[in-house]
C-alpha cells in the first residue's frame, strides 16, 4: 500500500481540526440559540403573568372606566365613573371646619364634589379629580346638617362657563338632556342608592327601555350601579331634583 505524502497528511490533519472547531461552534451555537429562545419564552410568561396581576389588582373604579370608555353599553355618554372613597382623594378634608376630621372627608362627603369631576372631565375631555373641584369650592357650600348646598351646581357652571339648566323635578327635560348627550347630576333621598341623602350622575338614557344609566359616586363591585340600567320607576321614586350641566 502507498504511504501517504507528508503534505496529504497535513492537508487531512487540518481538515479534521477544521471540522471539530465546527462541530463545537456549531453546537454552542445551536445551544445559545436554544437558552436565548428559553429566555424569550420566559420573558414572555412573566411579562403575561404580571400584566394578568396587574389587571387583577385594578380597582372597581378603573375596570368600570374601561367599560365605559370601550362603550360596552348603550346610549350612555363617556362620562367617567368617579368613586369618592378612592385614593388619593378619600381622606381629604371636605366639611365643617373645626369639626371632627375623620367625619369631614370626601370620602364621606363628597358626594357632590365627586359629581362635578366627573362632569367636568366629560365636558373638558381631560380627568378632573375631586381635588381639583375642591381647590375651586373649598368648604364655602357645606352646610352641616345638610350636606352640600345645591347652589354648588350652577356656580361652577358659571365659574366654568358651562351651559347650565335647574331642571326641578321634571323627567321628561332630563330624558331630553341625556338625549343629547348632556350629563344631568341628580339629588336622591335616602332609599334605594344611599342612608342619607345623597348627588350622582346620570349619563345615558335609553328610549326603548325606558332606563337610565348612573355613575353613583359611592358606588362599589357589590352595588354594581354602573353596570345597571335602571328603570323610570326606581328614579321617580328616589330623585328630588335635576341639575343639566353641559
């Protein structure tokens, strides 16, 4: 048998050291690859896994806001749903000066104060929170034994140069209003929605139903108000007096 030349040797010795450095990038690379896919994928399942806590932690509040905005109900406006016992307004002072202050806060009552952020974040298409309308009221229209002072209403539509009308009791102007997609704040009395008295927002009206939808500023997940429509009777019933702002 022929001996293989020294150069043939060579040639064949460097082509296998040629194809085992090969084999071994090859192989990193392919492993590399794989731990960077693994790391993506896990990436991806944290990333989902956070999102969905997340959104498990979101408020009643911001879930219904969501609802809203996506307009997942009919004939109803974009007015947001603002919850007096949110933070960070809840434990602010809002009441009788003097008085007892874990008795005086909007959370307690801020009903009205409430009311007017969430018409007025409407009508500015900008979020307007109750700190914001009680930097323009303070505590001038809170009575003690009554609460706030409906006189509220149509100053700060004059001081915001809105259009406002005092509806008193009359349903048909407020079915008129909403048709136009003008939010009506409405005072009810203690029964249905709330122990004592109590001002909300009414933001849509739906004709074939004859209901109304509500945005309570006291609303919580068990009440559920912002999800319901609520029938003529119900509100006859509960209003005592009409306010549109628009």
């Amino acid at each position: 048998m022929k001996k293989k030349s020294p150069e043939l040797l060579l040639v064949l010795s460097t082509l296998a050291i040629i194809s085992l450095f090969f084999t071994v990038y090859l192989t990193r690379f392919v492993t590399n690859q794989r731990v960077e896919a693994a790391k993506i994928v896990e990436a991806e399942r944290k990333k989902e896994e956070q999102a969905a806590q997340k959104l498990a932690k979101r408020t009643y509040q911001e879930k219904m806001n969501d609802k809203i905005n996506n307009k997942e109900f009919d004939n109803r406006m974009s007015v947001p749903l603002i919850i007096q016992t949110e933070e960070p307004w809840r434990e602010v002072f809002y009441g009788v000066p003097n008085e007892e202050p874990l008795q005086n806060t909007i959370a307690i009552n801020g009903c009205a104060i409430a009311s007017l952020a969430m018409v007025s974040s409407y009508l500015e298409e900008e979020f307007q929170s109750p700190l914001d309308i009680l930097d323009w009221s303070g505590n001038a229209y809170f009575e003690k034994e009554t609460g706030t002072d409906w006189h509220i209403f149509g100053e700060f539509a004059k001081e915001k140069k809105y259009q406002y009308e005092d509806l008193v009791d009359q349903k048909e102007l407020v079915k008129m209003h909403l048709k136009k997609s003008h939010p009506v704040i409405v005072s009810v009395k203690p029964g249905y929605f709330t122990e004592v008295g109590h001002i909300m927002v009414l933001t849509g009206y739906d004709e074939t139903n004859n209901t109304f939808w509500i945005n309570n500023p006291s609303d919580t997940k068990k009440k559920g108000h912002a999800e319901q429509a609520f029938s003529e009777d119900i509100l006859t019933e509960e209003a005592l007096r009409y306010w549109a702002i628009y």
